[in-house]
C-alpha cells in the first residue's frame, strides 16, 4: 500500500513541476458522519493537496489526493444478558481524483471532486468512488468551504465537513 501512496505523489509532484500555469493548494478538513455508516463512525478528518490549472479567468481543473480517516464509535451490544463492546475499526483512505472549480464572483466558489478512495487503514475494507461538492469563500491566498463527501463501495460512507485551503 506504501508503494502505491509513494507512486501518486510521485506522479503528482512530476506532474506539478511540469505546469505551465496554475496553483497548488494545501489543506484540511472536519466533518461529521452520517447516512449508512453513522452508527459505526463519528467524525471525519483529514489533510488534502490539490493542483488546479486555469481554464478561463472563473474555472479551473486539476487533481487531488490526500488522506482522509474516519474515527470509530463504540458501544455496548447485549447478548443474553451479557454486555460486551463492540468498537468498529478505523477506517482511512487515500483520494485519487479529479477536480474543477468555478469562481461565482471574486469571494466565492463551488466546485466538485470526482474519483477514487483507496482504502489504506488496516484489516478488510474497500475503496470506493468519491464525490465531493464543494461550496465556499476565497481570497488571494486563503480558501474556506463547506463540502458533503460520499465514499461508495457497499455501503456510503458520507460526512458533512468544512475546512481550509492555503494557495501556494
């Protein structure tokens, strides 16, 4: 799994470095779960990097990766009587996906991504398709933005979040 994280930098970063026009962008997000999935995780963070080229003056597209980890809830399951926990495992992934963004006015944005979650934490799990709109305010330097993020395979891992961009 190393390789293949250390392979998608590799191609990101060569990638980057063969840009004519654009803008990197570093970043985190927070977010609460909910949908299928909200009764065995609780919250949602992760760090993101993104390079975006211009298209016109309003839209961009790009790439984008970065980590994300879900954390599990716990709870106590009766059996017959007999209490015992049941903790869900931590669940991590690895975005591999496009992405575009649109400049409404000079303040504020929408934008989406579109691609794969490979799953990396330990034990079973499966990536899945991502999706991820994306609704916000920027500045010369700085992005803020509110987001829904689905990870589909079986069942939808979905969470609400909001987090921060820092244009480099």
């Amino acid at each position: 799994m190393k390789k293949i994280i250390l392979s998608a930098i590799a191609v990101m970063a060569f990638t980057f470095s063969n840009a004519q026009s654009g803008q990197f962008k570093i970043g985190a997000h927070a977010g609460v779960v909910f949908g299928d999935l909200k009764d065995s995780y609780s919250a949602n963070f992760g760090i993101d990097a993104a390079y975006l080229w211009n298209v016109t003056d309003e839209f961009s597209v790009g790439a984008t990766t970065g980590y994300t980890a879900y954390i599990p809830k716990s709870y106590d399951y009766y059996d017959g009587g007999m209490p015992y926990r049941v903790e869900s495992s931590e669940a991590g992934f690895v975005p591999i996906a496009a992405t575009a963004q649109y400049s409404i006015t000079d303040y504020l944005f929408a934008g989406a991504d579109l691609g794969y979650a490979i799953y990396v934490a330990s034990g079973n799990g499966d990536g899945g398709v991502l999706y991820q709109p994306k609704f916000g305010y920027q500045s010369k330097k700085v992005e803020l933005f509110v987001s829904y993020k689905g990870i589909s395979a079986d069942a939808t891992l979905s969470s609400l979040n909001i987090g921060f961009n820092y244009k480099l």
